[in-house]
C-alpha cells in the first residue's frame, strides 16, 4: 500500500525517512547477533496479533524490509485499516533470515504503535456514530511521527486538525496576551496570511462573542461545560452562522457523544495520538 494515495501529505520521502532513521537507530553498525547466521539461509514467518485492534503501518513495514532487502517477500493477509481479532494471523513472510530478523523490531515498532493510534481512534470514532461532528486530532504527537500518527488517525476514521504551524492559525491565550485583543491579533492574521484556517481559542462565552464578530473561521471552545456549549451553538449560530465550533478538553467516552450533540462541528483531542498503547503482534519463524 502506497500511503501517500491515502493521505496527501505523507509523501513517499517521508515515509523513506522515517524508516531509515529507526532502521540507523536500531542498527548502528551492523547487527552482531544476525551476523551469527548464514547469510544465504531463507525462512519463513507469520505475523500474530495478539489482541483485538485496527491493523495500520504497512507501508512503513514494508518499507523497513524494502531498505534491508529487496528479497523479502509479505503476503498480507489483511489489509490496513482492517479490524484484527486476537489471536489472527496478519501476515506472512519470506527471505534472508539476517533481514528477517534485523527488520522485525523496527517494523513492529512502526506497525505496533500506529496500529494502537488507529485503534484508539477508531474506538473513539464510535461515540460519533450517525451525528455530522467529525473528530480531529492535534500536534501532540510522537516526535518525529507526526505525519505517520495522522495518518494512523485517518486510517481508525478521524480526521486531520492542522499539520503544523504552517498551514493554519490557532491562536491561543499567549497569542492573544501578547498582541492585546482578540480584534488585534485576527486583523494581524488576516493580513499576513489571508488564505489560511484562522482559528481562535476562547475560554468562555464573552470570549466567544468577540471572536465572532471579529471574524474568525473557526473557534476552539477549550473546556465549556455542556451547557456553555449549546449557549456557544446558539450564539454562533445567531452571529455568524458559517464559522464552524471546535470543542477540546478532557473528552473521551460518553462525554464524546454528548459533547458532539450540543451542535459542535469538531471535537478534537490530543489523547489519539499522546496516549499511545502499542498493540501487542509477535512475529514467529515458523519451524
């Protein structure tokens, strides 16, 4: 699977760096303990997962033995974003056991953790079911993983916030400090860069009000309560109907499908890809 088809901004050199400098991490100068083995013995291997998840992080897989050795071979018996009982068997593979082995922990290390994003993702997703919000993800991610982990997101049913600092504004209480109002800052944004998301946080609905009227895309409602958030639905909606309204704060289980029924656009949270539970696999050299 080419990642780059499925999420525009993972270009196919992003996935070969990311894969090159865990492989350089890993290896340093050579692998003392595959050196052991004959360099022209070939086994074979399956890939288990050894519980309940959404599969992601093939193509950084088979990138990690593509770089080690053209001559292993996967033949993958789910396909990303597939939901993988415990116990199954995701994949098998063929070829030199000095690339075998060298490159299993690297690829496990991508697939166990992007798979756990796209799980926690997709369980998140869940309490979303039949309701127009969507779920974003944020720049809390792994360093150095940032566009893998929002792709995993992607793959579990979630959706992209902003890639960087580059693509589009968030500004926060610091920005707003710093330049003196929430009129202030806008005008400044707006001014530089005029094509971009401007997106604003408040903290309460007062906040809220001069946002709008400033004129804002989008206005990120930090930590309101239930309440404050249906009152923030019907101020947007009386002062600037097309400005969309972004919750964050301490959201995850039913609080998610109850946040998303006061009429908000997004819920976005860092929890998808900063708390990260690898998923357990376990490659085995078959006998």
């Amino acid at each position: 699977m080419n990642a780059s088809k499925t999420h525009p901004a993972l270009t196919e050199e992003h996935l070969q760096q990311d894969v090159a400098r865990a492989l350089a991490e890993d290896i340093g100068a050579g692998d003392i303990s595959a050196a052991l083995l004959p360099a022209d013995q070939y086994v074979e291997a399956r890939l288990i997962a050894r519980e309940a998840a959404v599969l992601c992080g093939i193509p950084w897989w088979e990138e990690t033995f593509r770089q080690l050795s053209p001559q292993v071979q996967t033949r993958w018996l789910h396909e990303e974003g597939d939901a993988l009982q415990a116990d199954a068997v995701v994949c098998t593979l063929r070829g030199p056991v000095r690339a075998v082995l060298t490159g299993e922990r690297t690829a496990m290390n991508f697939l166990q953790t992007l798979s756990g994003t796209a799980t926690l993702t997709r369980h998140w997703a869940g309490h979303l079911a039949g309701l127009p919000c969507r779920l974003l993800d944020t720049r809390k991610t792994l360093p150095g993983l940032r566009l893998a982990q929002k792709y995993a997101v992607t793959v579990g049913g979630g959706h992209n916030h902003r890639l960087g600092l580059y693509d589009a504004y968030l500004i926060k209480e610091n920005h707003i400090l710093a330049a003196g109002s929430i009129a202030t800052v806008l005008q400044q944004a707006r001014r530089l860069h005029p094509g971009r998301l401007l997106e604003i946080e408040v903290e309460t609905l007062d906040e809220l009000r001069q946002a709008l009227e400033a004129g804002c895309d989008r206005v990120l409602l930090d930590n309101f309560s239930l309440e404050d958030l249906r009152q923030a639905v019907a101020l947007r909606n009386q002062l600037a109907p097309a400005v969309t309204l972004e919750a964050s704060g301490n959201l995850e289980g039913e609080r998610l499908r109850q946040v998303a029924e006061t009429g908000v656009d997004f819920i976005s949270s860092g929890a998808l890809t900063k708390h990260v539970r690898a998923v357990d696999f376990s490659l085995r050299l078959s006998d």
